[in-house]
C-alpha cells in the first residue's frame, strides 16, 4: 500500500507546473501544458509522421475555448485518452468537447495509488509554498527517492499497465479523426504512452528517448529553481535526481527502463507485441494510416 508521505509526493508531482518552453513541435495553447504534435517526427524508415493527427499533452481541465477551437478545427479530434486514475481525474476532470470520445485508462499501478481516498484531504488546501515545502523535504529521504527510480520500472512491468497501453495502441488505429492522450502533466504515463506508440510506428530509440525528453523543456523553469535550492542545502546527486524526476522527467530513469523492457522481455519491439498485445499486422496498418507515403 502507498504509505502516507508516497501519496504527498505524486500529488506534489501533479501539482506542479510551468510555462511551456516550446519546442518545433509544441503547441501553444492558453490552458493545456506540454503540448505537442507528433508530426515530422522521422522514423527508421525514412517516413516521418503526419501532422495534425496525434497530440501528446498535460490534462484537458483549464482548455480555452480558443485550445478547443483548435483541436476541433486543425487537428479535429475525436478521441482522447487519459491515463489519469479514477479519483484524480475526477479532481480535475476533462473539458468535455463535442463529438469527442474521452476513454480512462489508468495506468498507474496500484501500489502508487492506494491511500489516495483516504489521505486527499492532507493536500487540498496546500498552496504553492507548502508544496514545495514538502518536495525539498522527501528530497533528502532515501525512500522517496527509491520511490521515484521505481516509477518507470513498475508502469512497464504492470500486467494492468500493458493492458491499457495495448487498449490505447489499438484506439489510436481505429481513430476517425485526431487522437489526444494525456495524464496529469503529460509528461511520466502519457510518456510512455508516446514511447510505445514511436515504437510501433517504427521510431529508433534515440528518436523514443529525444521525445520523452522534451518535457524538461515544458517544465525547465521549476526544474531549475527547485534543483537550485536543493543545491543551497547541500543536496547530494540523489536529491537533484529526485526533483528532476518528480517536476520533469528522468531521461536516465527512462533509458534504464528501455534497457530493462529489453532484458526482461527481449526487445521493445517483442514487449508491444507480445505485452501489450499489439500485432506486428496492427503496426503495419498504424503505418499506413500515420506515416507519409514514401516517394
């Protein structure tokens, strides 16, 4: 079971945020973070993927109706996914868009999520300061940190987690228009969501990794203020770990986490297939319908 101060520090992870950096591909949008089209993304095969059709994102919750707009008109979006939890999406639901469909799938493991109910009443009327409050002080704890590396690890190794993913993978292909998928800040779940879908597309590894990374982009101010002052009080590597990976995310985590999907289960490609259920004939025809046609 998540112990009382596990729950405080992922609500600490969802609670902050930042002014997006942009990158080529992000979106500027009024009320939806770290946000960006996939599109020209290259792939191994010399094909790059199709703009306006895939969106990587933070929640829908504060979404303009000029973001709205947007996602109707450029990229007219039909499906979205949240891989949020029940009770934390229903803290911050989705603006709800006409004609679109909005699928939950938690991907999550439990173990990360039980004791939510019971402790959300510890955090609601936290505001900024006491957040960071409380992230300078699991900063220093080594089981917090442990917490943090063992994120990555166990989302990949989850059978509910894989099944999901496999759920996604399989509504991205059947999409009639724009596909969105996101978690709290899209940056850790949707993520991964991002990673499998690359890979199914026929992405290379250092294209998987360069993505994921461009959330530290998003969230490159509160990154480096909190790293700053961890730094003050003399925080060693393991602390700085900790606040890079609970604001932004860890690119060393997620290269572990590649390497580990490799050594358990074979390759990335073996792990989409035969994990999350997603056939080598469904990657081809996700291919067909989101890649550029090669001259």
């Amino acid at each position: 079971m998540m112990t009382k101060p596990s729950y405080i520090l992922f609500i600490v992870m969802l609670f902050f945020s930042a002014q997006v950096a942009h990158s080529q591909r992000a979106i500027a949008f009024e009320g939806v973070e770290n946000a960006r089209d996939m599109g020209s993304l290259a792939m191994q095969n010399g094909q790059t993927v199709r703009t306006g059709m895939l969106v990587r994102s933070g929640n829908l919750t504060k979404a303009t109706d000029s973001d709205v707009a947007v996602l109707k008109e450029k990229y007219h979006l039909t499906d979205v996914f949240d891989f949020r939890f029940e009770a934390e999406a229903n803290a911050a639901p989705d603006r709800i868009i006409d004609g679109v469909s909005y699928t939950h799938l938690s991907t999550l493991p439990k173990a990360f999520i039980q004791g939510f109910s019971s402790s959300r009443a510890d955090t609601t009327k936290m505001d900024t300061r006491d957040m960071l409050a409380v992230l300078m002080k699991y900063a220093f704890e080594p089981k917090a940190q442990t917490m943090a590396r063992q994120l990555y690890p166990a989302i990949v190794t989850d059978s509910a987690a894989q099944h999901y993913y496999g759920v996604f993978l399989r509504g991205v292909l059947r999409a009639e228009g724009g596909v969105l998928w996101h978690c709290s800040q899209g940056k850790d779940r949707a993520g991964w969501a991002s990673a499998f879908l690359l890979a199914a597309l026929g992405a290379s590894r250092e294209t998987i990794v360069e993505d994921f990374d461009l959330s530290n982009q998003s969230y490159a101010r509160q990154v480096e203020a909190l790293t700053a002052k961890v730094q003050e009080k003399e925080g060693g590597k393991e602390a700085v770990a900790f606040v890079r990976a609970m604001v932004g995310v860890s690119r060393e985590n997620f290269v572990t986490t590649l390497d580990l999907i490799d050594q358990k289960y074979g390759s990335l490609s073996a792990y989409i297939e035969n994990q999350l259920g997603f056939s080598k004939k469904e990657q081809q025809q996700l291919k067909e319908k989101y890649l550029t046609k090669k001259w």
